[in-house]
C-alpha cells in the first residue's frame, strides 16, 4: 500500500525562479508534479507593515514520506528568507495518478530527514 499524497504550496517572486525550483525538485525525483501558477497578487504582514506583491505560486505534488525532503530543499533553494510552504492532504485521488506519482519519485533517506 502506498502512502498518501501531499500537494505543497510555495510561492515565488518571478516565473522563472519558480521554473528553477521546479525543475530542481522533480529532477532530483523529491516531487512528481509542480504545476506553475503565475499571476498570484498576495498580501501579508512583514517586518511591521502591510506588504502586497505580485508572485508565482507553485502546487508541488510530493508523496507524504517525502515532505521532510522537500522541506529541507526548499530552505535552501528558495530566495525568500522565509518561504511559504503549507501542505494540503490529497483526501481522493485517482488510484493511477497515485501510484504514478508514488514512482517519480526516490523514497527519502536518513540525509534528507
């Protein structure tokens, strides 16, 4: 039986490095999927004010036993000092599309942990 799957959100300054990250975690087979969402205006609280910027969100579909591994990446890969990452449970999917993801990517290791 195969482990559920995650879909990871994260967020990006530009399109391009969000085409990085990417392709960064699919080659290194830390995510099956990442779908790159452009035009996403966000507004948030930062370093005492009200902040509104334009970003690229990415939707990262990554086995739940890969999240730690990603995590790790993520905070070296990503340019903001304190990246978004919020994981959303995939509660139904379709059994091939699980399976498939399940083997685009590596089982994570004691290193990635």
């Amino acid at each position: 039986m195969t482990t559920p799957l995650l879909t990871l959100m994260t967020t990006l300054p530009d399109r391009d490095s969000a085409r990085q990250l990417a392709q960064k975690l699919v080659g290194e087979q830390l995510a099956a999927c990442v779908n790159i969402l452009p035009g996403v205006e966000s507004i948030y609280f930062w370093q005492g004010k009200i902040e509104q910027s334009d970003e690229v969100l990415l939707l990262i579909k990554v086995p739940e036993a890969g999240y730690e591994a990603v995590q790790q990446r993520l905070k070296t890969l990503h340019p903001y000092q304190v990246p978004e990452l919020i994981a959303l449970p995939v509660v139904k999917a379709l059994p091939e599309y699980v399976q498939w993801a399940h083997e685009m990517t590596r089982p994570p290791t004691r290193s990635d942990i």
